[in-house]
C-alpha cells in the first residue's frame, strides 16, 4: 500500500493512491484552512465506517438477502488535550431489508467490529472505545 500527499491550495491536501484515486483534506477556518473538505480525523471516522459497511453488506449479500439500503451514523468524541485522539465512538448501523432479521445484521456488525474490520481494530487497539446499535427497518 503506498499514498503520496500534496499541497493544493492554502491548508488543502490532495492524497493520491496507487490507481490514481484522490482523496481531499483540509481543515477549519480557525486552523487557517478553508472548510473545503474533511478533515483528516474526520476521514479516519469515515474509513472506519466506510470498513464497517463493506464488511456489513457482504455479509448480509452472502446470505442472500435483500439490501434495499444500509445507512451508517458515527458520533465521536476526542481527547480535550493533543494529541487530540478519538477516544469514544458510537455507531447506529440501519439496514433496511424486507426478509434480513435483526440477529443477522447483528451478528453482520460483530463479525465485522471484532475480526474483519482492521481500521475499527486500529481504533480499538489505540484505546478507542467503539459501541454500535443496530435498526432494522422493513421498506
């Protein structure tokens, strides 16, 4: 795995990865950027739900369900003093399904949280806490 970094304009990064695909950061006016993005924390919250839901709608395809959607809401909460880490993080994973159960997403999000997922393993293992809820709603 190899990402290079560049400077685009005042506080602006873009990453680039291996096939070409970039990925904008900024930060917040306060900080001198221009709110133009999201911030690198705020892209480490979305890559460990981005994880998590690739790993949640596999799994629920795998056994032949119906995935009209999947919707993934992350809350953090960082450390007061620098560095500034997440310490908390509370997730709601909402499948909307006609013939899933609540036992099956359920198990979906434990499989993904506790083996498959490795960026909410890096959270967990830096001493994040990470609790979810799981919705199911029928379309």
């Amino acid at each position: 795995m190899e990402v290079n970094l560049k400077l685009d304009k005042n506080m602006r990064i873009i990453g680039t990865n291996a096939l070409g695909h970039e990925t904008y950061f900024d930060t917040h006016t306060q900080s001198g950027g221009d709110d133009s993005a999201p911030t690198p924390m705020e892209i480490a919250l979305e890559a460990m739900g981005a994880c998590g839901y690739l790993d949640v709608i596999s799994i629920i395809r795998k056994k032949r369900k119906t995935v009209v959607d999947l919707k993934i809401n992350l809350k953090a909460e960082r450390a007061k003093d620098h560095p500034m880490v997440i310490t908390d993080v509370w997730m709601i994973v909402e499948l909307i399904s006609p013939d899933a159960e609540l036992a099956e997403l359920e198990r979906a999000v434990q499989l993904s949280q506790e083996t498959y997922c490795g960026v909410a393993n890096m959270f967990k293992r830096s001493g994040c806490n990470v609790s979810y809820e799981c919705v199911l709603t029928r379309p």
